[in-house]
C-alpha cells in the first residue's frame, strides 16, 4: 500500500512541530505516599519534521500514548516516553504534554470535615538532540483581599478568588511532588479556598483573610520567595490572577525566577 506521506517533499521547509493535541486517555499519576491517582489525562505529542519529508505517521503517537497510559506517568515515564518517539519518528526533537485534573483531600478549618479539592495540573516535556527537559504545572485556587480597599473603607474590603499558576523545573530531575507544591502555593494567598465551608468555617475564613490583604504583586513576591527556597529548584515562572469582584476586569502579575531563564518546554 503506498505511503503518502512518507514520500519526499522538495519545498525545503522545516516543520518545528506536528502532531497530535486533545487526546483524552485514563491515566495513573503517581502520588507521594506510592499510590496512584486515577485521573482522565489529556495529552499532546509531537515531532519536528524535517524539510525533506512530506508527512509524519499520526496512528504512531496514538499507538504510543496509549501504551504508555496504562502505566503510572511522572517524570521519569515522559522520558522514557520522548525516548520511544524519537526513536520511532526519527526525529530530532520531540515534545509531550499531558494536562490533568488532580484532587487532594481538603478538611474544613473550623469544622475539619475532609472534601476533595480540584487542581489542573501539567507536565511538559522536550527533548533535543538527546536532552531532555521536564517542566511541572498547576494552578492553585486562593483568596484575595485588596488592602487598598480595606484602608479606604469605613466597612470591609472587596474580596476575591485568584489563581496562582506556576511552571517549575528542577535540577537532576528531582521530584517535586505535586502534594507539597499545592499546599506550599496555596499559603501565598490571603486566604485558603475549601470546597465545603459550614458557618464556623466561613467565618473563620473571612476574617482571616481581611487581617491578610494582599495584590497579586504581593502574593508572587511571596510565591518567588517560598519556591526558591525549595531543594533544586532550576526555574520557574510564577503568575497571579485576581478575577476582581468590583471590576469587569482582572488584575496580574507574573515574573520568572532566576528573571534570566530557560524558557518554556
């Protein structure tokens, strides 16, 4: 049977990635305590074609991710699985994406009932001419208290939900476990946000948070402050949105720490 796209092109032009995006596949995150988490994962692979060939072999990415999703997936797999594509493909460089919703049990502050809170999470990975790279992802929901408005205020301060989202590369592939970075993030805010508050916690949350106020500027300061300090640490970027209850808007800050850095994988 003839096989039209591997026939050769004389165009001359490179293609720096091509692939496959929104492929959803069950798949096992591993856990800090041993365990793994259950989780829908949706991954996006791809490979540079080089100018001389007219087309890459999609059912091969498919036959690979599927594979590789009945196993438990961290670090050490998304090499192993960038190994196997550039092996495949022939290919110079490769890259791999798998974003998932992770929960992590939540017990109410006052009340300390346990419910399961919500994370997206990510894991990015490249490799080039035989290096490989491995960034972490997520986005951790917490609270927001203007300290402008509290000091101008005769009553109150305007409050809201904001999302820290941080993109973390490590030194000799050490693990940051996706159970000490949420917590650690989720400090950085005014205020934690819990799926299930009854009154005590409530109020327990509110008033914490107004003796608390912080711009998104404080709380990426804070976030730089508090990753860095953590074992082998490389790079990373951090961002805070705040979807402001008082503006049709939303306010942000980001920065990248060390400010000079590799980007992105």
């Amino acid at each position: 049977m003839r096989d039209v796209a591997s026939e050769r092109d004389d165009r001359g032009v490179t293609i720096r990635r091509v692939g496959v995006r929104d492929i959803h596949l069950p798949v096992m995150i591993r856990e800090k305590g041993g365990g793994k988490a259950r989780v829908v994962g949706v991954f996006e692979a791809s490979v540079e074609l080089p100018h001389y060939e007219r087309g890459t072999h999609m059912s091969r990415f498919v036959e690979i991710l599927s594979r590789w999703s009945r196993r438990a997936v961290a670090m050490p797999e998304m090499r192993d699985m960038l190994a196997e594509i550039t092996q495949r493909f022939d290919a110079f460089a490769a890259h791999l994406r798998l974003d998932f919703t992770y929960f992590l049990t939540k017990r109410s502050p006052a009340t300390n009932l346990d419910c399961q809170l919500d994370y997206d999470c990510s894991f990015t990975a490249s490799r080039v001419a035989g290096k490989f790279n491995f960034l972490l992802g997520v986005e951790v929901p917490v609270i927001t208290v203007c300290p402008c408005s509290r000091e101008i205020s005769r009553w109150g301060a305007h409050t809201q939900r904001a999302m820290i989202r941080v993109q973390m590369r490590t030194h000799d592939e050490t693990i940051i476990w996706l159970e000490d970075l949420i917590p650690l993030l989720e400090e950085q805010g005014s205020a934690q946000v819990y799926p299930m508050l009854k009154r005590a916690d409530e109020k327990l949350v509110t008033e914490g948070s107004y003796q608390t106020p912080k711009f998104v500027e404080d709380v990426v300061r804070d976030s730089v402050l508090a990753l860095a300090a953590l074992p082998k640490v490389a790079w990373f970027s951090v961002e805070c949105e705040s979807f402001e209850s008082i503006h049709n808007h939303s306010a942000y800050a980001c920065t990248t720490w060390p400010e000079a850095g590799p980007a992105e994988a």
